[in-house]
C-alpha cells in the first residue's frame, strides 16, 4: 500500500527563472532574457523589445504576436526579470544541500541551451557552460539526488529566434540535435532521467520558441509544432543510441478538463478542446504518428507540414519511456460560454467551475483533478508517470522573526498527495516521481514576477529586483521534509 519503494519526490526549476548569471561563464542570450516583469493578478502582460525590419523601436505583449522579421533585444534601461533570477548560478551548492536536507532523491532543472551553445548554432561548445552543470550533477549525486534534466524549457536561442524563426525553421532543429548529442555524451553516467521539452504543448509563440507571427499564420504554428516532434524523437534516439540505461520522457501542461454540464454538446467541446490542448502532444509523442482528428483539421485548414525524408520513421523511432506533467489546476469548457465567466490557468484559459475555488492568480484548485489526470493518462498510454510540476503560487508574509507560515501552501500539497496516493492505492496507476514546482522560489513564467511563489524555500528577492538573495526554510519546507522521509505516509 502508498508510494512504492524508490518513488521520486523532489522539486522542480528551470534555468531562465532560477540561474541568473544570464551572460556569466560564455553564456549567450536566450529570448527569455529579452522579457520584462509583468502583473499576473492586474493582467498586466510581460513586455517584449522589439526593432521591427524598417528600423523602428517597438514592444508587445509576451503573448501577443511578434511581426515577421522584427528583432528582440535586451534594452539597457529595463529590468528582466530573468538576469539574476534568484542566482542559482552562484548559491547552488548552498541550494543542493538545502534540497537534501528537505529529503529530496530527484531534482528536476534544466540546461539551458545558450550556455552551452551561446548561439544555439555555434561550432563547438562552451566548456564553461558544460563544467558548470557537471559540477551541479556530481553535486547533486554526494546527496543521492538523481537530476532530472530539462532539455529544453523556454529558451530558445535569442540568435535562433532572430534569424531563423526559431523552431519554424528546420535550421534550429538541426542545431537542437547537436545540443542534445553534446549533453548527452557529455552528462553519460550522471544524468538518466530526462525530459525533451517542457510543456511542448504550449510552445508555438516568440517567448517559448522564438517563432513570429504564430496567432495570423497557423502554417508558421503548425511547422514549428512539427520541428518539435522531431526535436523530441531526435532527443530520444540519440540519448537512447549513447546510453541504453537513459529513461527518456516528454512533459505537457495537463490540466484537468471538464465539460461545463452534462449537456452532450458541452461534452463534445470538452473533447474537442482536450484534444487540441493536450491529448494531440501525447498521442504523437508515445504513439509516434498524428491522430486522425489531427490529419482532418490540418486537410480542413488546407495546411501541408513540410517534413525532411525518414520524419515519419524518427517519430516512431523516438517515442518516449514515459509522461511527464505540469498539473495546477483544471477548467471547464461550454459549446456556449458567453454567459460564463472565464478562470485563469497555466497559459490556457477555461470557465469557471461552480465547485472549485482559486488561487490569487485565478487559477482554479483542483486535487481530484490530478487524480482524473493520472487515470485518463495512464488509461490512454500505460506508460509510467511522472508529475513534475505542482504547486501554489502565492503571496508569502515575512513575519518579524522572519519565519513565514505557509499554511495554504501545506494545505494544497496535502490534498493533491493525497489524491496521488489513491490513484496509486486504488486505481494502480504507474506513478514514479513527484517534483513540485519551484520547490525553492524562481520568477514566474507567466507573469515574470518574484511575488508569486511556489517555494518551499524562500529566497528575498523582490519584483524590482530588490533583496540580497538570502535563503530561508517556509513552514512547508518542514512539512514536505515529513512527506518525503516517510514515503509520503505521514501528511498530517
Ligand atoms: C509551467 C512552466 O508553465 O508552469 C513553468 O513549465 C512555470 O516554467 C509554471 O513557472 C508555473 O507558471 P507561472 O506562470 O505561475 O510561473
């Protein structure tokens, strides 16, 4: 009964909101580092600095649309967000022993590609880039910390995005195969678990892929959707061709859908949407083909994907050992929403569910909906399962004696591990690893602010930057300490 024996908990970061050192040790830019902070409560979007082809100064919204030709850069008179980050780059022997001291056996980070290929296309690597995640893996192993590794997680070269639409083009492609053959010659025997790309599913804009104009040219999203299948499939084969002991997974942003009522038209659009949203990325990525629902809306749009020759036999060549997925929060979905009021979520939006409350950001909280994930996923695929992103953005109070007393935080982890724990115990779901998001506080993705924070540990720092960077235990840190120690037995 409850988590197996060598179940994975742990905690989850990725470099563009974690390492900082944004130009330290050879690293190049990456288009994360050209995105300013916004306002996620105020719905005040991350800002992009633009100079379009004719010359002429601009920014947009980091969801809007980046115009054909235009040229992100880092103005010298903004703040990002991303350039310290909370400075992982140098705490990060101070930060690994805090995540073994929590009882941490997994940590999820990611490499990020411009510093080990400060272009994304550069002839040879940055050794500099490539010692320093070495020294972090060994690190993490003096603890018995298996790394988790990110190959890709929202940063796409800045140099890929500029000159080459990003993933639109097949060029990043191809310099994505030498990034992935480097790290995984390089890291063999330090690092098995990886995964390909974070939340693919969510991945066709300037900020996530460098691509322009992704919301008026569906060619221009469909390609670029197509060149990260292949990422993908490329990642497999070649970690599995260098060492057959890699256990390889893709990552989606699974939120849980439901229809708005039982009205049978209300759960034909749950359908419909659950398929564009999330079953599409799965279904090609563990079956290694696209879905005839796919193949019927892409002849109805009129949209012919242009493959290389041997695309078709690489995707089923490269399908994945197991799922991983971000889970937040669910949403449901009406075939008539105008009355609706609209909720908030991890880069989707939905309606509102009459059951449910939500966080400060609006996004609905949801721990039956983990447990639905993990059956409709492990029903679909039957693959393992790994969840590698939860949690509780919030709002934290530093008190005078500077503890800080998170006991909502606690609260949401309970239930949502209370909800993994039947899934295991009752339905027999394949679950292997659990990492919560931010488990040590990183700048938001979404909204690029300091202020909404999922950590366990505390680092002070603030939405202008302010703060000396210093690291302090949250009550949570104390409670996961107990869930971790005892394999998730004790969650009182
Ligand atoms: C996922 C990402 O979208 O959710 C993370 O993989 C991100 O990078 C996390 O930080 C939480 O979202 P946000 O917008 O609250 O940071």
């Amino acid at each position: 009964m409850g988590f197996p024996k060598g179940f994975l908990w742990g905690g989850a970061t990725a470099a563009n909101q974690y390492e900082g050192g944004y130009i330290s040790g050879g690293k190049g830019l990456a288009v994360a580092d050209t995105i300013t902070g916004g306002d996620g409560i105020h719905g005040i979007q991350r800002k992009i600095y633009l100079e379009l082809a004719d010359g002429t100064k601009t920014s947009v919204g980091n969801r809007e649309e980046v115009p054909a030709g235009a040229k992100a850069y880092v103005d010298p008179d903004v703040y990002y967000p991303s350039h310290v980050a909370t400075d992982f780059y140098h705490h990060w022997k101070e930060d690994i022993a805090l995540f073994a001291e929590m009882g941490m056996n997994v940590y999820r980070l990611s490499i990020n590609w411009t510093r080990i290929f400060p272009h994304g296309d550069d002839e040879v690597p940055n050794e500099e880039g490539l010692q320093f995640y070495e020294d972090v893996f060994k690190e993490c192993h003096k603890y018995n910390i298996e790394p988790l590794v990110t190959i890709y997680h929202f940063d796409c070269p800045l140099y890929l995005a500029n000159e080459y639409d990003g993933w639109v083009s097949r060029h990043t492609v191809d310099a994505f195969e030498k990034y992935c053959r480097t790290i995984f010659t390089r890291y063999k025997g330090l690092v098995k678990y990886w995964l390909t790309i974070n939340e693919i599913n969510i991945n066709t804009n300037f900020m996530m892929n460098g691509v322009h104009e992704h919301i008026s040219n569906k060619q221009n999203a469909e390609q670029c959707r197509w060149h990260l299948f292949v990422g993908s499939a490329l990642a497999v084969t070649i970690g599995h061709e260098i060492d057959p002991n890699n256990f390889i997974g893709l990552m989606i942003a699974h939120g849980a859908t439901y229809p708005y009522s039982c009205n049978p038209e209300d759960v034909m659009c749950e359908i419909e949407t659950a398929h564009t949203q999330k079953w599409f990325y799965g279904d090609v990525l563990c079956r290694g083909y696209y879905p005839a629902y796919k193949v019927k809306e892409l002849e109805r749009e009129g949209i012919v994907i242009h493959k290389e020759p041997g695309d078709d036999e690489l995707l089923k060549k490269g399908v994945v050992d197991f799922y991983s997925f971000s889970y937040y929060s669910s949403a449901t979905y009406a075939a008539h929403p105008e009355q609706i009021k609209q909720v908030e979520g991890n880069q989707v939006r939905g309606l509102q569910n009459p059951y449910l409350k939500a966080s400060e950001w609006g996004w609905t909280v949801d721990p039956v909906g983990l447990r639905v994930n993990l059956n409709q996923i492990y029903d679909r695929y039957q693959l393992p399962m790994m969840i590698v992103e939860n949690g509780l953005g919030a709002i934290d109070k530093v008190e005078e004696d500077g503890s800080i007393n998170d006991d909502y935080r606690i609260d949401y982890m309970r239930e949502h591990i209370l909800q993994m724990k039947k899934a295991i115990e009752i339905d027999g779901v394949d679950l292997i690893g659990y990492t919560p998001w931010g488990h040590i506080d990183v700048v938001s993705a979404g909204t690029g602010e300091m202020r909404k924070r999922y950590g366990f540990i505390y680092v002070d720092k603030d939405d202008d930057g302010n703060g000396d960077l210093s690291r302090s235990r949250k009550k949570s840190f104390f409670y996961m300490q107990k869930v971790y120690k005892s394999n998730g037995e004790d969650l009182d």
